[in-house]
C-alpha cells in the first residue's frame, strides 16, 4: 500500500537469508543540485523488522514523535 508523501517507506529487502527483511526509511531532506537540475532525496534508515505489522509500528511510533538523527 502507498504511504503519503514525506511518511517514510517500508521496502522488503530481497535476500532469503536475512532474518529480518523489512527495512524502514524516513526521507530527512532534500538537496537539490542546480548544476543538473535535479533534486535528490537523502535517506536514513530507522531499522530492520522481522514482520511487515512491526515495520508498520515502528513507523508509526516514528511519526507520532520524531528524534533527531545527529
């Protein structure tokens, strides 16, 4: 399902062996280049979660109150 825009992602990372294959990213700003006219996403990720349900929560948890990365 699709999330708003500026609500983070949860992408199934694609390796049989990972134990947990969820990963959650939160979009932190946008740099924009203007040499190249293009605009570019920087990401961080918050983790990686064993269930789709927990990837979800924690996400969640994220928006409801987020913390600085630096």
């Amino acid at each position: 399902m699709k999330r708003a825009n500026g609500t983070g992602s949860i992408i199934k990372v694609k390796d049989r062996k990972r134990r947990k294959p969820w990963r959650v990213r939160v979009t932190i700003h946008t740099v924009i280049d203007s040499e190249k006219g293009i605009t570019k996403a920087e990401t961080k990720t918050l983790g990686y979660f064993v269930s789709r349900q927990e990837a979800e929560k924690a996400l969640v948890a994220f928006t409801e109150c987020p913390y600085d990365f630096k």
